[in-house]
C-alpha cells in the first residue's frame, strides 16, 4: 500500500503544477483537437476506412476500431485476416494519442509507429507495406492527395502511416458530463456519479488512473494483491524485455468511454463494467467494494464517455485496371 | 435482334408517356430521396451498421455494402460469417429502392422482404432474427428509439427490416454529371461521354439499361448471343421457378455508379468497366465494339456516378449487461 499511496501523491503533487482555472483535480478535461492541416487528417481518414489496405480488401483499421462502437470491436480478442482470433483486445483508438506509447505492451513508440504494425501482421490485415503502397499508387485520386498534403510524387508507407497518425490525432473525447463538471458545471454529474469519483481517489484508482485521459499514462502490474487469472498467454511488458519484473505489466488502458469499450482489460474477459471495477478493487488494492460502492464508481466511469468524433462517412476513390486485386481466398492466390 | 428492338421500342414508348421538362431519353434522372420519417432512417441506419446484428459481433450490412465504396464490398463474392465465401457477388445498395425486386434473381419482392435475409443467412450474419431481435431489445436506447418510431415496446423482426429499408430508400444518389446533362446543362459531360451514350442507345444496351436506375427494372438472360462462361453455380430465376427458361436470367444490374460496384457481374468476374462492356456487347447484343467504342461507351458509364450518400457515421448504443455476448468463435458457442 505504501508504494501506491507514494504514487498516487507524485500524482497529485504533478497535477497541482498545471492546475487549470477548472477543479484541482487528478483528472483533466480532454481538450478538443486542433487541426492544423485539414487535408491531411482528410486523407488519413480515408486509409482509415479503407479495406484495401488488407490482403482481403475486407478489413481496415475501422473494422478492429469501429468509430461506431467507442473506436474498438467489442470482442474479447479481434477477428483478423481469414477469420483468426487475435491474441489480445483491440483497445479503444479515441484518445489514443494521449498515450505514453502504443499497444498494450508499449512496443510502439507513437501512432505513427503504431500504424504499420497492423498492415504487415498477417493475424490483422494480412498485407504487406509495400502492397499497401502500390494499392495506393494505383488509385489517382490518392496520388493527388499524397501529393497534396506531402509534396511528393513517391507514397511511402511513411507517409502512409503519417496520415492515419494525423487522423487518430484528432479522435478526442472531449466535453464528457465529468469534464463538465470539472469546469464548474455542479450539474453535470449525478449525485452517484460524484460519490463515485470521491471514492476512486479515496480508494487509490487515481494512482494509475489520472491525468486527461484517466490512464495511458504508465505501464503497471496487473494483479497487485491477487494475482489476474486468465487463459491470455500475453506476458505484457516481460514480453519485450524478457525482464520477470515486467510480466503482467500492462499500459494502464484510458478509461475515457470505458463505457463503449467493453469487454475489458487485455484479454477481454470481463463484459460488465461493474465487474470490471470489482477486480480492480480487489487485485490493484487489495479492497472489496460493496454493491453501492461499485455502482456509484460505475456511475462516474460512466460520466467519462465524452462527445465521439462526428464525420461524414467517408468516400473511398476507386480502384483502377492498375489496382492489385484483392485476395480474400487463399485459393486466389494462386 | 427483333425482339429486342420491339422491347426498345416499348421502353421508348413509356418513357414518353412520362416525359418531364428534360430531355426525352431512355434515360431519366435519378431523384433526391424525401425523407418523411427522420427518426425512422436514423434508427436504420444504425441498423445497417450494427454488427451485432449478426453472431460474430463483427459484420454488419455495411460489411457488405460498404457505403464508402459505392455500396457493394468491391469483392467478386462476399466474405460472410467465419470468413466463408459467398456464392455471388454483393449489389450495391445504393438505389436499389428503385429494383423491381431484391437479389439477382428477384427473390425477395422488396427492401423489407430483404432485409431479413443476410442476418438469419449462415453464409453472411449467420444469426437467427430472436436472436437479433433480442440483442436490440437489451439495449434501453435501442428500445427507447422502436418505441419512438412504431409506438411499441415490443420489437419484432418487422419493424427492424421496415427501419433499415426505410433508410436504404434514402441511398439514391442524384444529380450525377449524366443528370445534369440530362436536365439541360450541356456541358456536364464530356464529347466522349455524350459519343458513348450516343453508341449505348444506338447499339441496343437501353433495351435493358433504361429508367432512373439505367436497369433493375426487368430480368434477362445472361448470354444471349454468346454463352457466358463462368464457375459460378448460380442459375438465376430458375433456381426459383426451377424453369429451364430462365436459366441464367439475372435482375439487369443498375447502372448507376457502375464506375465504383466493380468487379462485375453476377460471379465478379470481370473488374474493368471496358471488360464489362465489351463482354456485354458481343454476349447480349451480338456486336464487337472497338477500343474507341468501348472507351466512349466507359466515360458515358462513368458520367453516371451520382452523389453518394452523405451522413455522419452513425453511433451506436452500448449494449448492457443483459445483452447477449457476440460468438466470433465457435468454441466460444460451447
Ligand atoms: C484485426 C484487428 C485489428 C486491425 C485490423 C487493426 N487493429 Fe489496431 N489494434 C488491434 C489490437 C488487438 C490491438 C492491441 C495489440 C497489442 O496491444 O498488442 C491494437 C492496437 C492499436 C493501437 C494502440 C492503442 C493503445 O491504446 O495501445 C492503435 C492506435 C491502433 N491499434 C490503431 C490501428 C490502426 C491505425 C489500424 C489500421 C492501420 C489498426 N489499428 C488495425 C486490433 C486491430
Ligand atoms: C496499480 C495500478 C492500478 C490501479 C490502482 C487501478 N488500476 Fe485499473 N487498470 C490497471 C491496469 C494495468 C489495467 C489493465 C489490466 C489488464 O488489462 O490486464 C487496468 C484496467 C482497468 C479497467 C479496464 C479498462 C479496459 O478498457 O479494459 C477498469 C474499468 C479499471 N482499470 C478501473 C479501475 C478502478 C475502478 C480502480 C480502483 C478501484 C483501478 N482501476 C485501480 C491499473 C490499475
Ligand atoms: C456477407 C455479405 C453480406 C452481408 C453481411 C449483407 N449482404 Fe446484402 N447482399 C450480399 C450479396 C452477396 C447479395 C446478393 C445475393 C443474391 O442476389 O443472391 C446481397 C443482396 C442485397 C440486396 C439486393 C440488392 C439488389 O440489387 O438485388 C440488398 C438491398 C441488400 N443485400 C441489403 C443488405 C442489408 C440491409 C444487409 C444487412 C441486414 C445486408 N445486405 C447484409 C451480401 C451481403
Ligand atoms: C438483353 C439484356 C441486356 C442488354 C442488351 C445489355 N445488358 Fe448489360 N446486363 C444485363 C444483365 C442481365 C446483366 C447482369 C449479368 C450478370 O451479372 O450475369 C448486365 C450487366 C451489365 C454490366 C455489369 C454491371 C454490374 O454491376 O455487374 C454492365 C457494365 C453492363 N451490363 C453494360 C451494358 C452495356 C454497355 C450494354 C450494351 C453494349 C449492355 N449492358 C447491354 C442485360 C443486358
Ligand atoms: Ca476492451
Ligand atoms: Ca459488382
């Protein structure tokens, strides 16, 4: 207990130095994005929504992280190319550039980075970066636009990655009842959603949970005081380090529109908020809640679910007598 | 020959009977939708994008005929429901209120009759319509909006099909560049266009491509001068009447945004429009165009891409701990 109370102080201690004119609290409104460059964010939602960027032509990065759904799928672990079951949950992508580093594990070091992983992992997209490419180099309207926004007649995935990077960028949440209330709206939250978030510092969450994006912000030990029984064989942090201190270390995931985002934690295996909370309690801080305690922490979790990106669906240039074909059976690719 | 002379004749025919202040052509344009049930086409169009209306969680009708890439999965058959083949290949959605039925072979009279069929099909949604029904009716703002919509609180398989025809009757898309030349503008399409649709009425393709849909208004036979060679399976209308007259007799495809519901025809055989219009002369009408021919008959094809369909990508309730959880898997069916 003492190593998270230490932490949880360093927190707030941190949080004091940038107090806003809002509530001085451990957790910060979302700012709205700001774009910079229109055309670029433009684009990067195109290849965003585009299938083409897979082996099939069936999956893009919206079918793991539909924006319709609070930007993840809703499975405990992703359908992928051919229908294989991916190894972890699809994290929510809102809010994502709030992040320390991307994947549950931290093996990326930004969305840019992150944005190539998917393409080439033949359990996600199936593709490679180059196929990719030259899908896009054959569409004219994509080479306008790459040539638009980048000044250059030569679309590398670099640019590629760029772009989606630029998008995610500008999925924010902001302006959710709790924000609201941080900015001196008294109304904005319910009498349970206040008790609730009284509690959740009280108890420690906001020792691992805090800053705008209430987490995303350190990796931590799944499993503090029990240990997190599952069938995931995923390692977390240990994973890339080989070190046995970092196993079961996870990124804390944001818990902004934690309400859209189920099931929860890295292998899905919880579908109730509720119950999610419950586990927490009981392995991160060694509590057990009662059934009022984790009703009114539901209720503030739920107060977190922020305004969701709004746009016109995009619309995808066609393909061309240029354009690779898609394979979305084996057999095809013969 | 002759019979399909007196089928133009007859089209010109009633086309004139219904003239409007435009030109007098075969060809009439496409008109905006009315919408006179707002809430009733927002509540479908969350249902065309909600993939818990199938057991996987993971498809939705959007899947299929993805509304940024001109309705249809731009796949020569679909993938479905664990990543299975589809036996033919997906129409586009967008006009299809104006076919005079549903399916390549007319199979449901209606949008309604039709939109039953893709969830309870195992091939595509794989689910059973209680079970659809039942996921919606766990989801309070699901319930609130059926109540809203039909002023009742008990949803049936009726009122989901009524709502997502309701909005699929909203995806026309109006006011192409081959529409404004039709309302007078001369200069909305190109020499090589207007020279296309010249050869397209010339050589006989309006016998069949005519109306505002430029087809879906009567069935045929796929090879009527040349046979229509092909892998696929399917037998047209006489699957249905099990007659052998109307073997490989397909609903004539719309061709309105003909430039994006590649590849073609009923097996997706063929992915460049030139193809298509070259196989379609010498098959249906008995005629080898030449490579000028066949490019003016292309840009007059392509001049008929309207307006896509424009809207805010669509949020969807959570579901709530009484709804039943998506089986991606089949283990998970255990
Ligand atoms: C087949 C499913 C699938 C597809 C397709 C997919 N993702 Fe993911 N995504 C995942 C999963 C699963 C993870 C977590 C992987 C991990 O942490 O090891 C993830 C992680 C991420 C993250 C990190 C979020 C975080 O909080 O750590 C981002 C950002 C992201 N994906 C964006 C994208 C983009 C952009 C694309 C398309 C180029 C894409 N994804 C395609 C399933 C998918
Ligand atoms: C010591 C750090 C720590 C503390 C304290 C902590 N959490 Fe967490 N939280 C995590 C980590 C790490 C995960 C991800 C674990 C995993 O997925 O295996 C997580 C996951 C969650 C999730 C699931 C999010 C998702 O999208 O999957 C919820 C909800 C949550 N925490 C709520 C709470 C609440 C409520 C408390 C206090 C009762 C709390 N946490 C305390 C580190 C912590
Ligand atoms: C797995 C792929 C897939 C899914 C999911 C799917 N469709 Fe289809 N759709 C098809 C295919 C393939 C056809 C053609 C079948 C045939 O004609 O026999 C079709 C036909 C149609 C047609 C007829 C169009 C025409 O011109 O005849 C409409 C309308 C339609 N689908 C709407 C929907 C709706 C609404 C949903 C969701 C409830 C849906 N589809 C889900 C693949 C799919
Ligand atoms: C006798 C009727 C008939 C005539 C004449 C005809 N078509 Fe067709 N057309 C069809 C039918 C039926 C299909 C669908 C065949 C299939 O998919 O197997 C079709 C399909 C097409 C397609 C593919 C559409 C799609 O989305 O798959 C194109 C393009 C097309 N026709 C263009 C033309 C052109 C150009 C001409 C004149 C040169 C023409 N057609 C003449 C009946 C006709
Ligand atoms: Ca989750
Ligand atoms: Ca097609």
């Amino acid at each position: 207990m003492l190593k998270l109370s230490v932490l949880a102080l360093t927190v707030s201690m941190s949080v004091a130095a940038f107090a806003a004119p809002q509530k001085n609290e451990p957790i910060q409104p979302i700012e709205p994005a700001v774009v910079t460059d229109a055309a670029k964010v433009e684009l990067g939602k195109q290849l965003f929504f585009d299938p083409r960027l897979s082996k099939s032509g069936f999956i893009s990065c919206n079918s793991c992280h539909n924006l319709s759904m609070g930007g993840s799928d809703n499975l405990p672990s992703s359908i992928g190319h051919n229908w294989q079951e991916g190894p972890i949950n699809s994290p929510t992508v809102l809010n994502s550039s709030l992040n320390l580093a991307q994947f549950w594990d931290g093996r990326a070091a930004d969305l840019q980075e992150q944005a190539g992983g998917p393409i080439a992992n033949p359990m996600e997209m199936g593709f490679t970066h180059d196929l990719a490419v030259g899908v896009l180099a054959s569409i004219p309207q994509y080479v306008q636009s790459f040539q638009d926004v980048y000044n250059t007649d030569t679309i590398t995935i670099n640019e590629v990655t760029d772009a989606i990077a630029e998008f995610e960028k500008t999925l924010v949440t902001p302006n959710a009842p709790f924000d609201q209330w941080l900015q001196g709206n008294d109304d904005a939250i319910s009498a349970d959603a206040k008790a609730g978030y009284k509690l959740f510092k009280e108890v420690g969450c906001t020792a691992c949970h805090n800053g705008p994006a209430v987490g995303g912000n350190s990796f931590q030990k799944m499993g503090l005081f029990e240990e997190y029984v599952t069938d995931n064989p995923a390692e977390g942090v240990a994973g890339l380090t080989g070190d046995d201190l970092d196993r079961f270390k996870f990124k804390v995931p944001t818990l902004r529109n934690v309400e859209l985002t189920y099931p929860y934690f890295h292998d899905g295996a919880y579908w109730n908020l509720e119950e999610a909370v419950d586990v927490m309690a009981r392995l991160q801080l060694g509590r057990k809640l009662d059934e009022e305690q984790i009703s009114q922490m539901t209720a503030f979790l739920k107060s977190l679910t922020g305004e969701q990106p709004s746009f016109a669906v995009p619309m995808l240039p066609p393909s061309t007598a240029a354009t690779p074909r898609p394979v979305p059976f084996e057999k095809l690719a013969e």
